[in-house]
C-alpha cells in the first residue's frame, strides 16, 4: 500500500477482474489503484441495478454474495474493496476530495440514471472521468444504421453486429494490483442485502455461484456440454437446455465479449451461432435503452398509451403467485419465485398471459420480474416485456397471443416441466397436464385433482380472455 494519489477504479455492473478495460486502464496509469463499489438506493441510481431504481431483492441478495466474491478476488491480488452507501455521484467526488484523485475509470453504464450521474461526476470532477465499456460488445453508438440513425428492428441490427467481426480481444485477469491506502469502507454485512425473515433464498442459495469463478466455470460446462444441444433443447423449458449466464451477464462476473470469445474457440455450427444471436438480444435490447431512456415505463408506440388496461389486484396476485389455474403460468411464476430465474419461453408465456388474457399493465408484470428475477436487468427486461407486449421496438405483433394451453403441449410435451413446478397435478398425464379443466372427471379423480380445491380453476375463460384483448387492440389500432 503507497499514500501516493490513487487511480480510482469504480465498480458497477461489472464485477470481475478479468477483461476490465476500465481496471487495466486505472492499472496502466501507474499509480495505485482504489476499487471501490458504490450502493446507491435513492434516485441518483444504483449501477447494479441498472440505473435509477433500487434493486430488487433478488438482486440484493445475488450483489452480495458477488461483491464478497470480487472482495476476495482483490485481496488476492493485494488490495481492498472500498464500499459506500450513498448517492453515486456525491459519494465517488468525496473519494476524489479525500483521497487527491483526479482520474476516475469506470465502465459506461446504457441505463439513464447511471448517465445522468456520470455526466454530474464528469462537471465536477476536478479531473476525468474515463467511461470505458465493459458491459457490452460494441458501444451503442458504434452499431448504427447506413443512414447513421438507431436500429429499431433486430435482425438488421444483429447483422450489423456481425458485420463489425466479433468484440475486441479480452483482457487477462491481473495476478496483482497496486493497491491504494485503503480509506474507510462500509461493511458488506452491514448493508443487509441478505433477506431477514422469512429467508425465501433457499432456491437461490442450492442453484446459483455468484461471483466471477461461479460464471466462468458455468461458462465452460455449458460451452462443454450444452452448446452441441442448443439449437434443439432451448426452447424445451424441462430440459436445462440454455446457459442460465445470464445474471453472470448482467453483474458483469463475465463480459459478454469473453462469452463471444470462448463460444468462438468451440467448433462452429448453428447452435453457436444461436448462442452469439442471443447474446446480441442482449446487445439490442441495451442499445435500445441507450436511445430510447424512456423503455422501462413508457410504450415505444404511443398509441399504447391508450389502451384500457384493467385494474384487477385478485388477478395480479395469483399471478405473482402461480396461482392461476392455467399450469404453464403457475409451472414459471413458481420457478421464477424458487430460482429467480426462469425459461426464456417461459417468461414469454407468463408475459403474454398477463397482458393479453387478463389485459394487466406491462408494467406490472415488469415490476415484479424486476423484484424476483437474479437477472433482472433495466434494459432487456423492458425491452422484452414491451416487445411481448406488442408496443416496442421490433416487436411481436399484439394479435400474436400465445395460447397457454398450445404453447404448453408444444414445448413441454410430456408435462415435466409443470410436472415438477406444479406437484398437485403431477399425477396427470400429458394430455391433460396443459388443460385440466377439460380432463374427464375420472382422470382427474385418479389423479387426486379437485379442480377449485386441490388446483384453482383458470381465473380467465382463455378464449374469452383473448376476444376480450383483441377488442381493446382494435380500439387503439383504429384510434392510431
Ligand atoms: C418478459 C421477459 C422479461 C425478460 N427479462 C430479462 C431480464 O430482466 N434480464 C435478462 O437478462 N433477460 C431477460 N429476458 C430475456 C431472456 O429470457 C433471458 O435472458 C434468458 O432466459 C436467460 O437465460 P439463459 O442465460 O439461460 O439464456 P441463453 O439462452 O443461454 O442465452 C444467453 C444469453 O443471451 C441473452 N439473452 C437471451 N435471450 C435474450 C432476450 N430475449 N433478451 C435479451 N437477452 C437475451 C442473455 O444474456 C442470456 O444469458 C426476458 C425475457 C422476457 C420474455
């Protein structure tokens, strides 16, 4: 440790040493280095949550179990993590006030809370403030049409991308870091991250390793074992058929560029190349919020803005709660509460059935995905929730409404997946797992199913429920 003026190196969605252009710059300046990680809850916006809301408490619970894992990363490498709770902007210009520092390197957040508070600490800081990128592939600005303007539908957008030839190489991990006289820090512990009672993280806890070790050794299983399957297990929700990298992703315990990287060290094919497509989901999904701040609560075509959305508190709830009556709905929201994490068709199910059968806000479903999920992440959960909902960029069209039923038979064919989230109707066979309410009442029986006791009845009368939305999209698409 050296009293000379530090490089302040701020860490925010990025939680790893390795390929952190933001710490190798910080490193390169030649003075030591002072990590630190700022939790800030309050309007001026929380980096691991994405920008200006507190997180969720999913998410509390995964960022610290991460930020104990890059702790001990960086005493291995011979310096401390300095942690403050606070607003970001005023906590990071008293660390420069106190300590000298005039150079601060950080990782540029897409997130608009995150660059008001950039553009604060730049005007105020009595030095620079270097915005490096580590969470994306490519700078949003780097990605853009011929004519110079934003992408708005994804194919192009991906192409592009691709046409750019891959991220730049990654950066190794350092074996050492210089490190900054320490200055005071919070402890983690004390931040309460955890859930007191009642502990609902038992799922969390026997499912998921935080940290950038748990992310990397999840990488190489899934590069290893899962990627051959890809293209035929992912849609398949029973099957563990996708990479679950991507709370990994968004804590930034491994940089999309080092999963492009590896995934293009293994053989090549088309479940590789579904992979990287998905990554670049992601990349659009960031670049949308990049050029559109308002994603998270406003529609990207207005005319949603009108629709008359009904107020049903009943039917939110047992939505929350896997409650519906309907079993590929009950089988994800129940995942989703046990994992913080569910089957990305799944989630498009359980989106759509809020939207369009019960005719809830997207918003809604968004806050609650938003509070439960370990990855959930300002940009693609918006971004996807107003593509669900037909109003965002690219988006799927509104008359497009899953059948829960249909989507149930077609991707969980022999009911495993409801099977092992909805364990009352374990006993049914897969003709009827999908669609109790029409099973004869002796299958039921034999199954130990009373419908309204043992399993709700469907709170929406499902073809009902979809004229219901097609009548109100038609009164919005007229009035457009
Ligand atoms: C309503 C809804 C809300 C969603 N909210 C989030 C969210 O808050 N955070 C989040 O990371 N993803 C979100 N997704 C996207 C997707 O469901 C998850 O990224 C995926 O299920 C994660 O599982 P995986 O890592 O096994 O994915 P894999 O299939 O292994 O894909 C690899 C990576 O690609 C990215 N990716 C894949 N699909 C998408 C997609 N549709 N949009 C954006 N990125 C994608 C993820 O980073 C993922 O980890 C949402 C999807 C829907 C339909």
């Amino acid at each position: 440790m050296t009293s000379e003026t530090p490089a302040i190196l701020w860490f925010r969605d990025d939680l790893r040493l390795s390929d952190h252009s933001a710490l190798h710059a910080a490193m390169e300046t030649g003075r030591p280095v002072l990590p630190v990680f700022v939790l800030d809850d309050g309007s001026g916006g929380s980096q691991a949550s994405g920008g200006f809301r507190a997180s969720g408490g999913a998410s509390r619970w995964w960022l610290h179990h991460s930020l104990a894992a890059l702790r001990q990363s960086l005493a291995s490498c011979g310096t401390r993590l300095i942690l403050r709770r606070g607003d970001s902007a005023g906590t990071i210009l008293d660390i420069a006030r106190q300590t000298g520092a005039t150079d601060v390197f950080t990782g540029g957040l897409v997130a608009p809370g995150a660059r008001q508070v950039d553009r604060a600490v730049a005007a105020a800081l009595d030095g620079t403030l270097h915005r490096m990128r580590t969470t994306t592939l490519f700078h949003p600005d780097s990605v853009r049409t011929k004519a110079g303007g934003a992408y708005s539908v994804y194919t192009p957008f991906a192409n592009a991308c691709l046409a750019l030839g891959g991220p730049k190489p990654t950066l190794p991990a350092p074996k050492s870091i210089r490190g900054a006289e320490p200055i005071e820090s919070d402890r983690l512990e004390d931040w309460n991250l955890l859930p007191a009672k009642p502990d609902w993280a038992s799922g969390l806890r026997d499912t998921w390793t935080p940290g950038e070790a748990g992310a990397m050794e999840r990488a190489e299983a899934f590069l290893d074992h899962g990627l051959a399957g890809y293209a035929a297990a992912r849609d398949r929700p029973a099957n563990d058929g996708t990479s679950m990298l991507s709370p990994h992703l968004h804590f930034g315990e491994i940089s999309a560029s080092q999963l492009w990287h590896m995934a293009h060290r293994r053989q090549a094919g088309p479940a590789r190349d579904m992979f990287i497509r998905e990554l670049l989901w992601r990349e659009f999904c960031a670049n949308l919020l990049w050029h559109h701040p308002e994603l998270p609560d406003t529609p990207l075509k207005p005319e949603f803005g009108k629709m008359p959305w009904r107020d049903d508190k009943p039917g939110l709830k047992a939505w929350q709660q896997g409650q519906t009556g309907v079993p590929i709905v009950d089988a994800g929201m129940r995942q989703l509460w046990h994992l913080g994490w569910m089957h990305n068709r799944v989630r498009m199910i359980v989106a759509s059935f809020l939207i369009k059968h019960l005719m809830i806000r997207w918003q809604d479903g968004e806050a609650w995905f938003w509070d439960t999920l370990v990855d959930a992440d300002l940009a693609s959960n918006a971004g996807n929730w107003q593509w669900v909902a037909g109003c965002g960029a690219d988006a799927a069209p509104y008359f497009r409404i899953f059948n829960p039923v249909l989507q149930g038979r077609k991707f969980d064919s022999d009911g495993d997946y409801v099977r092992h989230w909805v364990p009352e109707l374990s006993r049914l066979d897969p003709r009827h797992i999908h669609a109790p309410w029409d099973a004869p009442a002796d299958v039921l029986n034999r199954a130990g199913v009373v419908l309204g006791k043992t399993y709700p009845k469907p709170i929406v009368d499902l073809a009902a429920g979809r004229a219901r939305a097609l009548a109100a999209y038609a009164v919005i698409r007229d009035r457009a």
